[in-house]
C-alpha cells in the first residue's frame, strides 16, 4: 500500500485518539493537569470518607449524612458562593473557594483524629442508642463520631464544590462549543489517568499496616500520608489556575469573552432566592436537574447497598480502604478506555445519543446487581462449586456494576451535562450551575439516601430494604431517560447540532498534532 493511501487512514486514527489541534495545547494541557489533581484528591477523599465512617458505624449511618449533613451544608456553600460571587472576582472566588478545604483536610489529621476519644460524645451517644428504636442507630452514630461526619461531609463537598462546580464552570465559561467536543472527552482522560495513580497510592498506604511497628496506629499512618497527598494536590490546582489566568486567558486565540460580536452585558445581582425564582422559569434548566438529580438517587440507591456488603466482607479500615484502592484503580482503567469511545460516540452520534448510554448501563448493570443480591441464596451451591462465598460474590458483582457506571458517568454523562449548560446565556450559566451542581447533585444522593433512610427507620436495616430499593431504582431510571428525550431536543434547537460533525478548527487552518 502507497504512503498516498495510508496517509488518510492515519490521520482518522490519530483524530479518533486526539482530535487536538498544535496552538490548541497551551490551553488544554493546564486543563487536563488541573482536572488530574482536581479528580485525585476527589478519588482519595471519596473511599477515605466511606473507610472512616462505615467501618466505624455501618452503611446506614451514612444515609443519615447525605440527609442531614450533606444537603444541607451544600445549600450554606451555595449562599456563600453567591455572596461572594457577588463581591469577588472570578480568580479570587476560586481561591476562596478550594483554600478551606485544604486547611480542613490537614487540620483533620493532625487534630480531629489523634484526639477522637476525647472529642467524641461515646456516653451521651450510648445514652441516646438505649432510647431509640433500631433504625435510629445510624442517626446517632452521625453524631457519636461527629469529627468522621464533617470529614464525610467535606469529602462530598469537594466533588460538588471544586470538581464540578469550579473546574466544570471554569472550563465552560473559557471553552468555545466547538472545543468542547473534542476537548471535554479529554479533559475526562487527565482525571482518569489520576484514579490509577491515586488507587495505587490508597492501596499502597492502606497496606503499610504490615510495615508499621506493633502499638503504632496504622489506619493513623495512612490517613496522614493520603492527607498529605491531598493537600499536595490541591495546591497545584491552585498554582495551574494562577497560570492560566496570566498566560492563556490573556490571549484572544484562547479566551475572547467578547466573542461572537456580542459583548457580554452585566447582569443585575440577584440573591439566592431570586436565582432560584429566575431558574424555575427555565424548563431547560429544570431538565439538566432532572437527570443530576436522577443520577444521584440511582448511584446512592446501588453503592450504599454494596458497601454495606464491602464491610462485611473487609471489616478492618485498612483492609477496606485497600478494597476501595483497587476499585478506584479498576476504574480509572476502563474509563479511560471509555473516553476515547465516549467521544467517537459524541462526534459521531450526537448529544442525545451519548447523554442516552448512562441511565441505560444504570439499568443493566443495577438489575443484575440486585437480582443477585436478593436471590444468591438459591445460588449457593452453584457458588461454592467455583470456590467462593456468596458475599464476595455480591462483592465483585456490586464492583462490576459500580465501575460501568461511573465509566460511563465520566466518559458520557459529564461531557453531555456540561455540554448542556454552554448556549446558556452568562448569568444562566453561573447561577444556575451553582444550583444544579452543588444543590441538585446533593439532593439527588440525599433523596436516594432519604428513600432508603424511611426504609431503614421502618424495617431496620440495610439488608431488609433491598427489595425496596430495586423497585424505587426502576421507577428513577425511566424518569431520567424521560428528561434526557426532553433535554436533547431543547439541546439541539439551541445548538442547531448538525447531524455529521463540522471540521471545528478549519478557519485557522491547522492540522491535528500527534504531541
């Protein structure tokens, strides 16, 4: 075959894997470090939360949390990033936005955690079991192990707060639509590539307990070197995002926020109450809620289920957190696998077409999970004849279900939602974002945590409910893939989406780049 002939092959290759122009790199490289140490510690933080409280007091005590600690510090953080929004500039809110975490974070390890015994209220909590009913015991343990429980809450708030409202609001409000569909696939790659290394780190320190003198405190150990990472990691997001702003942001090839012809008008100031009014007017805002909110009842619905199975099987805190590890690992790997197809899929397919592929894998996978759970006693047999037990079965099947599921949520359900906010106008943008982001996302894991919280109150346990859940997951599913028909064709009017994909940078006549 001629060079001639091989050429085009090549080049339709090397689009499907990096659709990136060579000018474009300056702006998506700092992009793609920020999302890796953005979603890093998001990775840390997320299976050190749910080591430290489930470990300590059970899966219910974390319905509890979502409820009644989650939701509502979610909507302090909004009336505090609206205010100060309002005062602010946009590099200035950023800072203020992400330096407390990282006081708390360190400030955790170093304080909170060392002295626990003295800090935590074990006789009035004992007093408080002894009076209520059975399905109040997690309750309570919020409150016994309350230092875990702020740790759990600002561990949530990091994903709401910094992953999605900062990093995603920072890249919409600098990223032209024709970039965002090529680039948001990728921007997904760096935070990818970051749970292989961040699971690797969580494994190795979580097994350092066979290394650690004999008195020595080994969760102790592990939770000072993941702080410390954490901290390390955030402090270069904070140094990219400085960077940024002096050295792309200034040039027009990268960021015009004139652009288009149109200069953007400044929005009245609007209070949080008035945004709330102004939103709910929007039926395409209410649409991008519908489907944050439906995923995060149906991830609740499944995870809390299988990490009360985890603790069962791994009921030492390092033992889970290394569990946790590799999970994070596993997922890192297959997503990443998942980008390169999510964005042929975006490009080739259409929004509808790719925000579609989530709730269905959802479906599959959750059905198949709770099908198990709820009939593996019929199956035991089977079960001991390939040489494991039930519960690890149920283990590896909830593992399976949870890494497609968040494979597909940040190759195909991120990218999409994103996508939906850009032909917004500004003020729709920042103050609906804020809205959906931090308050739509945490009532949709408090509301799948408060369906499973009414069940535990009456039935008692995790266990007990699972039929329940199943059912309540099927009737979600179908209304989200209701909102995301509705969505797609509001999307596609606003956008006028093509049906085959536009050569994004023909007028600058450049050539993709193989760096």
């Amino acid at each position: 075959m001629s060079q001639q002939s091989t050429a085009p092959a090549f080049g339709k290759l090397r689009s499907f894997f990096w659709p990136v122009y060579a000018f474009e790199l300056k702006k998506l490289l700092p992009m793609l470090l920020m999302f890796f140490f953005v979603n890093f510690n998001y990775t840390i933080l997320r299976d050190t939360k749910d080591t430290l409280v489930i470990t300590a007091s059970g899966p219910e005590t974390i319905l509890f949390l979502k409820t009644w600690g989650v939701a509502p510090c979610a909507v302090l953080f909004l009336l505090f990033y609206a205010k100060l929004s309002n005062i602010l500039s946009r590099e200035n809110l950023f800072y203020a936005a992400i330096v407390p975490f990282l006081v708390f974070f360190a400030s955790f390890v170093y304080i909170f955690y060392p002295y626990r015994d003295s800090l935590h209220p074990h006789a009035s909590a004992d007093y408080l079991e002894s009076i209520l009913p059975l399905g109040l015991h997690g309750l309570v343990s919020c409150y016994r192990n309350w230092t875990y429980s702020l740790f759990y809450i600002l561990s949530e708030l990091w994903g709401s707060a910094v992953l999605s409202l900062m990093f995603w609001g920072f890249a919409n409000e600098i990223t032209r639509v024709t970039e965002s569909k090529r680039f948001y696939t990728l921007f997904g790659l760096g935070a990818n590539v970051a749970m292989l290394f961040s699971g690797e780190a969580i494994i190795y320190f979580s097994n350092i307990r066979q290394h650690v003198p004999q008195g020595v405190d080994a969760w102790q150990v592990t939770l000072n070197s993941l702080m410390t990472m954490v901290v390390l990691a955030g402090l270069a997001v904070i140094a990219i995002y400085w960077w940024m702003n002096r050295y792309v942001l200034t040039d027009t090839k990268f960021y015009d926020p004139t652009e288009g012809g149109k200069k953007k008008k400044e929005k009245p100031k609007m209070g949080i109450f008035e945004s709330f009014a102004y939103l709910a007017k929007s039926k395409y805002i209410l649409s991008i809620a519908t489907i944050v909110i439906a995923y995060g009842i149906c991830i609740n619905l499944v995870e809390v289920t299988w990490k009360g199975q985890i603790k069962l099987q791994y009921p030492n805190p390092n033992d889970y957190s290394a569990f946790m590890g590799q999970f994070s690992k596993y997922t890192g790997a297959v997503t990443i696998m998942m980008l390169f197809i999510g964005g042929y899929i975006l490009r080739l397919r259409g929004w509808g077409f790719a925000a579609m592929i989530t709730p269905i894998v959802l479906l599959v996978t959750g059905g198949l999970f709770f099908g198990f759970v709820l009939f593996r006693d019929s199956l035991a047999g089977y079960i001991a004849m390939i040489g494991t037990t039930p519960l690890m079965l149920a283990v590896v099947f909830g593992m399976i279900q949870n890494i497609m599921s968040k494979s597909t949520k940040y190759s195909l359900f991120d990218p999409t939602k994103e996508m939906a906010y850009i032909p917004l106008d500004q003020e729709s943008k920042v103050k609906g974002k804020a809205a959906i982001d931090v308050v739509g996302a945490r009532l949709g894991k408090s509301g799948g945590a408060f369906i499973q919280q009414a069940l535990v109150i009456f039935f008692g346990t995790v266990a007990a409910i699972t039929p329940y859940v199943a059912a309540a997951l099927a009737v979600i599913m179908v209304l989200w893939i209701l909102a995301v028909r509705s969505l797609n064709k509001q999307f596609v009017a606003l956008t006028a989406e093509p049906k085959a994909p536009a050569k994004d940078a023909a007028t600058v006549g450049a050539t993709p780049t193989t760096a």
